[in-house]
C-alpha cells in the first residue's frame, strides 16, 4: 500500500514538474518585426528551424534602450527564451559574436 501511494505521490509530482518547465520555449533567428510603444516592445521573430513566426513581448529596460537605439534591428539574428504563456521574454540576446 505504501509504495502504491509512493508511486502515485511521484507521479503527480513529475507530470506537475513537467507542466512548469513546459511553459518556456526557445527560438533562434531574424527579427522580423519590431514595435516599441512606451515601456514595452512587441517584437516577431521567425524560427530559423520550423519557419514559424513568434511574437515575443520584452520588457526589459536594457533590451528596450538597445531596440531604441537602433542596436538590435530587424534583420537581426537573436536567441529568445520566453514564457509560453504570456509571451513575455526572459533572454533576449544577439547570437552574433564580436
């Protein structure tokens, strides 16, 4: 009965672990689109592997003055990890080097 209830307990544990780590996604490639309005921006870009467009929210302030100021532009190659479920970005970085 013990290890039923054991087995069950990690069950639940590991399918309620994999929920939380499922909610972020990773994209690599150009910037398609970009709007900054105030203290956000709204940003797509498109998957260099499926092809897909993505639109990614970034409030960061450092990203910000970066697409600002023109640093980060479309065209741009970047690596985006953000939440699935609001869109929000977490990692927002140029994947070229120096």
């Amino acid at each position: 009965m013990k290890k039923m209830i054991s087995v069950v307990v990690t069950a639940a544990f590991l399918s309620i672990s994999a929920l939380a780590f499922a909610a972020e996604q990773k994209v690599t490639g150009p910037i398609e689109k970009i709007d900054v309005q105030g203290a956000a921006a709204t940003v797509i870009v498109k998957d260099s592997k499926s092809g897909a467009k993505h639109e990614i929210v970034v409030k960061d302030q450092l990203t910000l003055d970066k697409l600002k100021d023109k640093r980060i532009v479309v065209g741009d190659e970047v690596r985006v990890k953000y939440e699935d479920t609001n869109k929000e970005s977490k990692l927002f970085r140029k994947t070229a080097g120096c």
